[in-house]
C-alpha cells in the first residue's frame, strides 16, 4: 500500500520556470509534511516542510502549498536554475518514521 | 561536527555472507533510521530506533538486523545476503521522528 503518491516521474522545465511537483497522502494521522532533494551520489537532504495547520510555506525560491481537505501537497520552485536539477521526494511523518514518495526527477535546462 | 557518517560507502557481497553496514551521529539525536534506496520505489525504512536499547521494525524489516547500544551508532547487519538486497543503504537521525532528518551519503551495496 503506498501511502504518498508523488507524481510527476521525471520533469523538465527551462531556466526560470516554475516547476511543480505533487504529492498526495492517505492517512489523515500524518502531521509532518518534508520535502527532500538528493543530488547524485548524496544522500536526501531537507528542503522545506510544513505542517497541516498551514496551508502555505515559502523558503526562499521554495513554496509548498497544502490542501488539508483533499490530502494533497505540492512544491513550487520558482526561477528555477540548473543547479536546481536533482530528484525530490516528498514524504510524509506519523511520530517516528517517514513514509516517502517515489521521486520526481528534476531536469532544468539552461 | 560531521553529522550522519555511513561505512562504507561501497561493498560487494556474494550471496550468504554476512555483513554490517556503519553508521554513526555525532549530533546527540535520540531517533535513528535505516533506509533502502531502489530506483523507482523511493525510500523504505527498514529499521528504527528512538534510544538507546530501543529498536523497531519498518516497512520492509526481513533479512535485516539492527541494534542500538549507544546513542552515536546503529549498526545494520545483513545475515545472509540476498540479490534482493542490492540497494542503496541511508542512514538518518534526528531528535525526535518528526523533526528533520539528516542522512548520511550512503553505502552502495551489490550482491552476486
């Protein structure tokens, strides 16, 4: 049973645009909502999370949104740049554990 | 201060041995995690534990053992490995489970 559905698979956008990454969750128990970044040969690295009492949350180039309703969570990275290019992986947090998306792979091209 | 450090970081195994893949924080968090890597499927925790001498088992547990003795490691031991076992190996931390958590670069296991 997968619990986070992360969609797209792979993704490619020009430098400056918007790219948006989804994912959406089963269990209404989930409290913590992170989103990763990994680069090649690197382990997952925190980007940005948020919690379900908020429905927004921006870090600098990097915007989640939350639908609490329809169990649903996104990223935005705005003016995306080549260095941007990586794979990100939502997840999700009930007390001690993370339960992760499958992966977006991000490709910005310059 | 160098966080969540994974040994090693490469290893080849033939089916049936055994091993024990490394993993140390020196950050004093009480929560830490194993996860396998495979390509398509994301991350799957193995193994976790919340302390010292307290262990728990993840999604996907069979064919792994882990232990906790102090608060720095948490060895992963493979007792007899399997090509189904070919994956990238994280290790995390953090204090609490739902707080950040800071993973390590990874050993890269292949099994023949």
């Amino acid at each position: 049973q997968q619990q986070v559905k992360q969609s797209p698979q792979s993704l490619i956008v020009q430098k400056g645009g918007i790219p948006i990454i989804n994912c959406a969750y089963e269990n209404t128990a989930f409290d913590y909502f992170p989103w990763y970044q990994q680069f090649p040969g690197k382990g997952p690295a925190l980007l940005i999370a948020i919690r379900p009492d908020v429905s927004e949350k921006k870090e600098g180039r990097f915007t989640i949104s939350f639908n609490k309703s329809a169990k649903q969570f996104s990223l935005h990275i705005m003016d995306s740049q080549p260095g941007d290019s990586a794979t990100y992986f939502c997840a999700a947090s009930l007390g001690s554990w993370l339960t992760f998306g499958k992966g977006t792979l991000l490709t910005v091209n310059p | 201060n160098a966080g969540v450090t994974q040994t090693p970081k490469f290893q080849v195994l033939k089916t049936g041995q055994s091993m024990t893949l490394q993993c140390a924080q020196d950050m004093n968090h009480e929560y830490m995690s194993w996860y396998r890597q495979d390509p398509g499927m994301g991350l799957r925790l193995i193994h976790y534990s919340v302390g010292a001498g307290i262990t728990d088992q993840g999604e996907v547990p069979n064919g792994y053992n882990v232990s906790r003795s102090t608060t720095e490691d948490f060895p992963l031991r493979l007792l007899s490995a399997a090509p189904s076992q070919t994956s990238v190996y994280f290790c995390a931390s953090s204090y609490h489970g739902d707080q950040p958590q800071h993973f390590g670069d990874g050993t890269r296991l292949s099994i023949l």
